[in-house]
C-alpha cells in the first residue's frame, strides 16, 4: 500500500513546537488529512488548533509496512511523533 507522509510543525500555547508526521492513504484528501491532525492535537490537549499548508506540508510517498497498512486501513490515519509530542 502507498501512503502519503504529511510532515507537520505545530506550535503550541507553552510555545513548544510539537513535531509529527500525518501518514495516510496516497488518496486522501488534505482536508481530511487536516482533520486526522485535529483528532491527534486533541488527544494530545491541544485544542481548537487549525491545521493550513503553513503547518502540515505533504512530504513524500513510500510503501507501508504491513503493521502500519493495517493501522492506516483501520483508523485512516497513523501518527509519528517526532519530536515535543
């Protein structure tokens, strides 16, 4: 499976930058990509924060690993906290 890896600089309110990659389905509309960061800025308590091409860029395609293909295919989505996450 191609996934799309969406490269991704948030910076929160204790002006900390949180780092992570959005990884997706090579089909997936950025919105949706921006609405999957949401969720996981949400998880991470980090509220009402609106995701725009000046935070999450598209990055690259690669083949997923079939542990991550399965997570992609159940969740639509997987995280890879980099760094501040």
């Amino acid at each position: 499976m191609k996934i799309a890896v969406y490269d991704t600089y948030v910076t929160t309110d204790a002006n900390t930058t949180m780092h992570f990659d959005i990884l997706v389905a090579e089909n997936t509309t950025v919105e949706k990509v921006y609405a999957y960061g949401k969720t996981y800025l949400a998880s991470k308590g980090v509220l009402d924060y609106k995701l725009t091409t000046e935070e999450c860029r598209f990055c690259h395609m690669e083949n997923a690993p079939e542990q991550m293909e399965k997570l992609v295919l159940r969740n639509g989505y997987y995280i890879i906290e980099m760094e501040n996450c």
